[in-house]
C-alpha cells in the first residue's frame, strides 16, 4: 500500500523550528523522510535540534539562522536554501510572537510593528520568494501557522490576534495566486504546551480549559497531523484550507 504521508526525496523549511510545534513538525517530516532545514534567529537552539532531528531520524537536518521579521534577512534565507539543495517542497511558516504589553495605549510603535512583521510581513515574504519559484518548478505546498486568536481574540494579544487573522486572509490569497500546483493551507491551533506557555497563568488556562470538549491544551506533538496531511499528498486537494487543532475550544459559546 503506498503511503501517501510519505515525504521521501522532499525538501522542507520550517521557521521557528528550533522548538515548540515548529520543531515537532520538523521531526515528524524527518520521520517520513524528508530533509529539513529549521529557521529562527536563535542559532543554539536551531543546532541543537537539528543534531537532534538528524540523529533521531537519519535525515539530513540543517540550522539556519533568521529573523523572519527582517525582509532581507528572509531574502537570504531563501537563496542559501535553494544555493544548497535546489528547491523546496514545503514550507511551513510556523514562526511567531505575542509579547506583553501593559495596555493597548502603551503598546509601542516598534513593539506593534516587530508584532505585524514576525507574524505576517516574514511569512507573505516567504511565500512569494518560495511560492513563485514552486509554481515555475514541480510545485509545492505551503503552510502557514495562524491562531484561534485570529477569530477570538483575548486582551492580552490584540496586536498578534491582528497579524494572525490577516495571515487567514493571506492563506486565501496566496492559494489563489499560486495554483494550481502549489497549495497553500493554513494550520489554526488553540492553545498548546510549548515553550512560550510557561509564561501563561495556567490557574486562569486551567478553569478555561475546563469548559472545552478536551478539558486541557494540546501538546506540541499534536499538531504534527494536521502538518503532515497539508504537506503530503495525502492533501493532494485541500488548497485555501484554515483548519482548526484546538481540542474545540473555538467552538465554546461563552457568555459576556
């Protein structure tokens, strides 16, 4: 039987790959045979995992450093890639940042658009220097990471709840410009365990969660599903997809 999961000979960049959900996919792609190439601008943690990745799965993992928010940065990032293997298969554009604010009035200038450029001026940059050069080539797939923020957002990340629902618009946009031999979908998680919740109050996540059909968070290796089906051709015909990996919580009517 033919394993349509099977990403063997691909080629696949994943930014924020050096931990949380961004490196889970990067292993789980390895895990059916791909090479990977993980991208963030902290290089330690990027090597680390690659080595990880590497020795784990037998696949070729590289560490590439990056800051996705910086246009020539992803410009670079890019070329290097197609300079050592040619092309992409799959992109992921998993990379993102919510940071605290005190109060939307003292939200910054720099600290809004440091918000706007990680989560979308990085991954439309992306998708347009991949994306372009997958259409003229054999294709691709491309996944962006968006947020239940985007459709409800909470009061703590109006900035990032901006940039994630523009990144649903964007999804749309992109598969229509880019098809059809590259399909570009869009991964909506809720809430998940990973590295940047340790700074949430899990007393406040807990009661919340409480009231959802799972009744707690996702664990970063719970995404890999839904990456694995957009990036193979086991998704060989979903194209302009938002598909939600939230345990339901976007579906809880609460009242207020």
């Amino acid at each position: 039987m033919t394993d349509e999961f099977d990403l063997t000979g691909k080629i696949a960049l994943i930014t924020g790959g050096g931990r949380g959900m961004g490196r889970e996919i990067a292993r789980a792609y390895a895990e059916h045979g791909a090479d990977v190439i993980i991208a963030s601008r902290k290089l330690e943690i990027l090597e680390a995992a690659a080595l990880e990745i590497a020795e784990a799965t037998g696949r070729h993992a590289v560490a590439r450093q990056c800051h996705v928010g910086e246009w020539d940065e992803v410009t670079a990032l890019v070329e290097s890639v197609y300079d050592e293997f040619g092309r992409i298969d799959v992109l992921v554009n998993n990379a993102g940042m919510s940071p605290l604010y005190p109060s939307l009035s003292e939200v910054s200038q720099a600290l809004w658009q440091k918000v706007i450029d990680v989560n979308l001026t990085g991954p439309f940059r992306m998708s347009a220097l991949v994306g372009e050069r997958m259409q003229a080539g054999d294709g691709g797939a491309i996944i962006n990471v968006s947020s239940t923020s985007s459709i409800r957002p909470g009061r703590a990340e109006v900035p990032y709840a901006a940039a994630k629902s523009a990144i649903n618009s964007l999804t749309t946009g992109l598969a229509q410009s880019l098809g059809p031999n590259v399909r570009v979908n869009c991964i909506m998680p809720g809430p998940f365990r990973t590295d940047i919740s340790e700074a949430w109050d899990w007393n406040v996540i807990d009661r919340a969660m409480a009231s959802t059909p799972m009744k707690r968070v996702g664990e970063a290796d719970e995404i890999v599903g839904a990456a694995l089906l957009l990036g193979s051709s086991a998704g060989s015909y979903i194209n302009g997809a938002i598909i939600r990996v939230d345990g339901g919580v976007s579906g809880v009517v609460t009242g207020g």
